[in-house]
C-alpha cells in the first residue's frame, strides 16, 4: 500500500488529513499538531473527521476518544480506530486518569492519531471550565508526543476567556460555518495561509474545498473580525459610514465594500487593510515547525527558517555520539551556534571551542566549518545564520 503522507521540501513527513484541499492549503498536518474544530451554528464537523479516519492506516495507534457516545457506535463509524471509553462509569471518566492514559499509549508511539467527541461532550460532565483546562493540558502533551490530534468545539458555548486560551495553545483552529471554512491558525506555516478561506461542499460524504471569490472571502474575514471585537453589525455599519443591511450582505457574501470604504475602516478598527482583509490581527511572529526530531536525519543541518527578506535562517542539526558534521555550504555573515543537549567542539576557521548544553557561540567573523560531538549521548544544536 503507498504512503500516504506528505513530503515537505524540507524534508519533513507530514500526516494526511484525508482532505485533499486542506492538506494543500497547510501543507499537510505537521506531527503533534492540534487541529481544532470552531464549529458555527448550522455547520457539521462530521464528514471532517470520516475523512481523516480513512487515513488511519497512516497513523500508528489511532483512536476515538469517547466521552458520551456507545463503544459499539464508533466501532461501527470507525472500524479503523481503536476506541478509549472516557464515558461516565469507565476507569478513564475523569481528566487525569485519560490524560495518563493517551501519554502511556502513544510514548515511543509518535505518530499517533485521536480524534476527540466534542469539548462540549465533556464540558456537560466536567463542567465547562475543567474542559477547557483539560484541553490546556492535553494539547501541549499530545504535541510533545508528536500525535495528531483532532477537537471540535462550538465557541458560542464558551466565555470569550476560555475561548482565547483553547486558540493561543493550540497549533492549527480551523472554523467551520455551513458553507466555509476559514484558517483561523497554522503555526509554521508560509505567510499568508492564516486568514484563508474556502467554501466546501460535501460529495459521497467527504468535504470538497475551493478557494472561495474574493467576494466571499470579504464578508467571512469581516464577519469574523466583528465578532472578535465583539461588534453588532450596525456597530460595523457606523465605523464604515453604511447601512446595517450592507454589512449584513457583504457577510453573506452578497456584495463587496469600496476600496476607500475598507481603508476608512481599517483605519478605525487600527488594523491594516491586509488584517482586515484576513479577519485578523496577525500575531507579528512566525514558528518553524518541524518533524519529530527523533525522525531528522543524523548530522544533516535541517532548515526550520529560511527567509531572504529577514536575512535570517535557522537549521537543526542532531549529532550522535562521536560523530562530525559540516554545513554544506559557507555563509557569509554572522552565525550563531547554541547548543540544547549535549557537548559540542565547533569547528572554525580560528579554533575548535566547546560549548555545553545551554551555551550558544556567536561568530562574526570566522565561518562554521563544522561541529563534532564530544559526549556519549545524542547532541543537538541550533545553527542560526544572518545573511551579511
């Protein structure tokens, strides 16, 4: 059977989310990526997820965390997933004893699979507020163990705090309304992805994307801008000087707003056009993600960022014990070297210093010709380049 999971020019494996159009659009699902789910009122995150189980072959250990719904329900749905009964009355009904349980399965197991019930499933038995920290505690642990996980929630059925907490730990919120769905976050992703919108429409069950008119991907990026300021559509009508009924059909898609209308406007809401025209406030940083670095090839510099307008590039490189490597290619400018586990010469054109785990080495004028690990364990190290 052909793999079918993603190579990234990188080099870096990603998972496949069964939909073509949204691994296109994200380059496929990083490993440890949470993807969230903001479902709106009238949409259906089921055909989502039934195209990510038929990937579970890809996965190693793929499960359905249930937290209301029958064993025997998802063993029907998905007989490709194994099933972790967190219904009331199991040994796993509670927050920590599951969360122990999905680290046991998937250490040494790291590319994994879960797909979750709703967070309202478990809000209804926790409580909404212990949810919501269950899922603060589980996201960053499934990321550390490198499995793919996949939440819904509805987000009129949280306060606006725990809404802005479930967003900022995660790697990947998607939000869903009847007829787009909208990259609200893709941690390490090129400029531009976050903000995208496509419309969809279900075929023999499965979702089926498309870049939406320009149009469309107004009125999405407007409506969910005045929701995050929490505005009335007649709010957003008196800051762009037009009717309350205009800015109801340019959010349905209906119609579009004059150029001088959308400067004037971004103007007043202090963002620019291109947040506008995004739906958000873009959060001024970017993060390079990467395969687990369990996977990375051995001595090999593996590029995390690499931008010529910055002029600033970063590469990993793992080292095993006793073992030497070199660039590949010289640079001409400043480089950093900073060490995160172990006892590393650096080899330049001016002496062979040694740093240790915690220590990084700046230099501005001799070249890194290479790096050797001194230790008896694993070395790795960050090699930071800028361009002169």
């Amino acid at each position: 059977m052909p793999d079918s999971r993603k190579q990234r020019s990188t080099g870096t494996v990603t998972a496949p989310s069964g939909i073509p159009g949204l691994d296109d659009a994200l380059g496929g699902i990083y490993w440890g990526d949470n993807v969230v789910w903001e479902v709106e009122a009238g949409a259906d995150v089921t055909p989502f997820y039934d195209a990510v189980a038929e990937q579970a072959s890809a996965y190693d250990g793929p499960v359905y965390v249930t937290a209301r719904r029958p064993s025997e329900e998802i063993r029907a749905t998905y007989p490709l997933l194994d099933v972790v009964d967190a219904r009331p009355g199991s040994r796993l009904a509670a927050p920590r004893p599951l969360l122990e349980a999905l680290r046991a399965r998937y250490a040494g197991r790291p590319r994994g699979l879960i797909l979750f019930d709703p967070l309202e499933s478990f809000g209804a038995r926790w409580g909404f507020d212990v949810a919501a920290r269950f899922f603060v505690s589980g996201c960053p642990l499934l990321l550390g163990l490198g499995a793919v996980a996949y939440w819904s929630f509805d987000p009129s059925r949280h306060a606006p705090g725990a809404r802005a907490e479930i967003e900022g730990i995660t790697q990947c919120v998607l939000s869903l309304d009847g007829e787009t769905l909208r990259v609200r976050k893709a941690e390490g992703r090129p400029v531009g992805i976050e903000g995208s919108i496509y419309r969809y429409r279900i075929e023999a069950g499965r979702p089926v994307l498309a870049a939406a008119p320009a149009v469309a991907r107004l009125g999405t990026a407007l409506r969910a801008l005045r929701r995050e300021r929490r505005l009335s559509q007649a709010d957003l009508a008196l800051l762009a000087g037009v009717s309350p009924s205009a800015i109801s059909q340019v959010e349905r898609g209906r119609r579009g707003l004059s150029l001088e209308t959308l400067l004037d406007l971004s103007s007043r809401l202090h963002v620019t056009l291109d947040e506008l025209l995004r739906g958000e406030v873009a959060p001024g940083y970017r993060i390079a993600r990467r395969d687990d670095p369990r996977r990375n090839a051995v001595g090999v510099p593996v590029p995390l960022l690499d931008d010529p307008h910055l002029g600033l590039r970063t590469y990993f490189v793992r080292l095993a014990p006793g073992e030497s490597a070199a660039p590949g290619f010289a640079h001409k400018g400043v480089e950093v070297v900073a060490v995160a586990s172990g006892l590393v010469q650096v080899q330049l054109d001016t002496g062979r210093p040694v740093l240790r785990s915690g220590e990084a080495l700046v230099a501005e004028t001799s070249g890194v010709a290479g790096w050797r690990n001194l230790g008896d364990a694993e070395a790795t190290l960050f090699w930071m380049l800028h361009d002169a």
